[in-house]
C-alpha cells in the first residue's frame, strides 16, 4: 500500500508533464544525479549518475557501471495524459456575463468525464525578465474553472451516444465579466511575477478531485492520469531502488507527447534517446553501435483490464484483471514490440522476482491503440517490448487501477534493472543477477 500512496503523491503533484519532470527531476537530484546539457560535451565518469531534460517535458537518466559499457537497459514511459489545452490565457465572452476560456482537446479523452467537475489550470510561463525568457511552472492549485453540461431537457440524446463537440460543447467556464483578466494575474503573482510580463505560455486543465483507495478491502484506487503516471513512477522507483550496474547502463526515460503521437522534438519519435545513448556510449570509450545492438528496453504504458460490464470487448483467452500483475502486451502488427526473445527474457525476470505476469492480445477484429515502444524502436533498434499495469477507464479524467499491481510493477522492473541481461547472440540471452552493494 506504500506504493500506492506515494504514487498518488506523485500524481498530486504532476498535473502536466512539465510537473511530472520537474518531480522526477528532484527526486533524481535527491538521490545524487547530476544534470547534464545537450548543448555542452558529456563529461562523463564510470559509475556516475546523471540526467538531462529535453523542453523541461521529458527527461532522461542514466547510471553508469564502473567498468566497461556492454549494454543499456532502459524502461521508458510517457509523461502526458488526454486533457484539454488553453489556446490563449485570455478569457472571452459569453452568454449570461459569463467569461469563459477557448481550449482544444489534447489526445484522445472520453470527454463525459470533465464535464460538471471543478477543474484547475497548470503548465508553464515564459517570462520577460533582464536576463531574457524565463521559464517557470505554474499551478492555480485550486478550483477555477468547470465544463457545465446542458440539462438534458435541452439535450434528450444525452443519454443516447451524444457526439460532444470540443468546439462548443467543451469551453470551461471561469468566471462573471468582472473578472476579466483575474486568471492571467493569479498565474503570474503564483511565480512571483506580473501578468504584463508573461511573453508565451503552455497551460493546461487537469482535473483537481484527489486520488481515492477504495473496494471492499481497499483493492482499487482512483485518480487522475494513471495513463502513464502509474509507469512513470514505478520505472523511476526502480530505477531509484535497484542495485548499481556491473556491465549494463541503467537508463530511466520518460517521454511527452505519446498521446499525440510522440511527433516533437521531446518525443519518443525523435533523436532524444538515440543520440543521448550514443553520447554515452561514446564518451564512455564504446562502440556505440555495437552498445545499442545488445540494449534492451521496456516500453511501460498502460494495459487494459476486462471490464466487469463489457467482457465481449476483449480477447477470450487474454482478458487481464486489475491485481493479477504484469501485463506483457501483443500485437501482430508490431503496434508492440513484445515477441518470442523479450517475452521470455522480462518472463524470466518476473518469474525470479515472484512477480505474476500476465498477457494481453485485443481481439482479432479489433484494431488495438499503440504506445511509444515500437515508435522509439525506430531510432534507436533494439530488443524490445511492451508492457503496463492493467486498469478501468484509461483515458477518463478519472481512472481506475489496482492496488497490488504498483508494487508488482516496481518489483518486476528492479529486478530487470538488478539483471544483466546478456546477448549471447541473435535471440539468445543470459540473464546474471548484479551482486548487492
């Protein structure tokens, strides 16, 4: 239960993606990692521990063996969630001397779910200051603003499969007209700044209702943004916890934009990764490319577990249950990049740890969703595959876990990082155990 309460924790204090960085960040530097800047050579030394950040949204870690560089073992995740985005800080008008914002749909939400909630508005602020552009986070931290529904005297079909229209349907209300420009104002005072010196911003609504345990005997929880905070946190506990690595790197890699898929300069489909594992590798006195071809990564994004009042919409023989453990996930397509070498090799890894693993495939007529695995797989190829927790609701603002599966996850992936997972040759693997202390 432990688990589950500093990941909700985590979740209260990661409302974008930039939050979830700077948190990642800070327990990072708390646990001892230096920053590092693209911009500048990496300087580097055997056993050290060091980050670096891309657009203050993703982030990278890495710690180094003591002797030589044969591989890297990295679990990747993604830290955005669906939401909706301010186009401008501006309010506008609206009927009923009501103010209200314009925004537009981030990835893909089940929309029902933000209406008629109190919701806040966080992201980051560019600042004009003496030294030039600044930026700062910033968090309203309270109840600001809320999508209210029509009555359903004005909307019969309401319950009927109602198509929301994110251009009419979705705009938050803020406020009456006398609070014009209120909003702006609380932002900046938040990071000690005025509103006229806010150049550009990135702002975003999230959902402010606290994560809640509950069941019976406490089996489920609930919370904003478990797709892939849920991941994003147990990687990094892992990643935090396991042993130092004898001939492996051990990389933490947390990603935006993944619900959009991935297309920035701080996506898995871009050159973060690729080249910061070859800069590594370099400036540790390796062959970069002879490196990356022994690697092996964990992509960790969320799975789904067979809903109570829909099982029709699953695989037979492949349904998950929220508790049950790891969900190695499928996909023919290589929409996963989970096949025969991966499977067996983080099966193995499981199995040692005493950690339950079990296996999602969608339907056959079912088109599934992918994740950043196969995407990343793309710049820097490896053995890899895909894996998550199972879960309710992905893509609420509100979803659904189970409570045992956090502390299953980081089980499984400090294990995988505890392992030197060794190419033997072309699908052929040794798994040794890293020796304690």
């Amino acid at each position: 239960m432990n688990t589950v309460l500093d990941f909700l924790d985590f979740v209260s204090a990661s409302p974008t993606a930039f939050h979830a960085v700077h948190e990642a960040v800070t327990r990072l530097e708390r646990a001892g990692f230096t920053e590092l800047d693209e911009r500048k050579p990496f300087s580097l030394v055997p056993g050290g521990r060091y980050y670096l950040t891309r657009n203050r949204s993703s982030v990278l870690a890495f710690r180094l063996p003591e002797g030589e560089l044969t591989h890297f073992q990295i679990v990747a995740s993604h830290a955005d969630s669906p939401c909706f985005k301010l186009k401008t800080p501006e309010e506008s008008d609206a009927p009923g001397d009501c103010l209200r914002l314009n925004v537009e749909g981030y990835g893909g939400m089940i929309m029902s779910t933000w209406l008629d909630r109190p919701l806040s508005v966080a992201g980051r602020l560019l600042l004009r200051t003496q030294g030039g552009l600044e930026t700062r986070l910033c968090d309203l931290r309270r109840d600001a603003v809320l999508i209210p529904n029509l009555p359903i005297h004005f909307n019969r079909e309401v319950n009927k499969g109602y198509a929301f229209n994110a251009q009419v349907d979705m705009q938050p209300l803020c406020g009456g007209k006398e609070s014009r420009g209120l909003l702006l104002r609380e932002l900046a005072e938040g990071v000690g700044a005025r509103a006229e010196d806010i150049a550009a911003c990135d702002l975003f609504l999230y959902n402010r209702m606290p994560g809640s345990i509950w069941g019976a005997q406490d089996e489920f929880f609930s919370a904003p943004r478990i797709d892939d905070l849920q991941c994003a946190h147990a990687s990094l506990a892992a990643f935090l916890a396991a042993p130092a690595p004898e001939g492996h790197a051990d990389v933490y890699a947390l990603f935006d934009n993944e619900e959009v898929g991935s297309g920035s300069k701080q996506g898995a489909d871009s050159n973060l990764l690729s080249a910061a594992l070859r800069r590594v590798s370099t400036a540790l006195g390796a062959d970069a490319d002879a490196v990356l071809a022994g690697s092996f990564t964990v992509s960790a994004d969320n799975a789904h577990a067979v809903h109570p009042n829909h099982p029709e919409k699953y695989d037979d023989a492949n349904r998950c249950r929220m508790n049950g453990g790891v969900v190695i996930k499928h996909n023919a397509a290589q929409k996963y990049t989970t096949d025969a070498a991966s499977d067996a090799v983080f099966s193995e890894v499981c199995r040692a740890a005493g950690v339950p693993v079990q296996h999602f495939f969608n339907r056959a007529d079912v088109p599934g969703g992918s994740t950043l695995g196969h995407i990343a797989n793309t710049h820097a190829s490896m053995n890899s595959l895909d894996i998550g927790l199972a879960q309710l609701a992905m893509h609420s603002s509100y979803e659904t876990a189970g409570t045992a599966d956090p502390d299953y996850m980081v089980r499984a992936l400090t294990a995988f990082y505890g392992t030197d997972v060794r190419a033997r040759g072309d699908g052929d693997f040794e798994l040794v155990p890293v020796r304690e202390g």
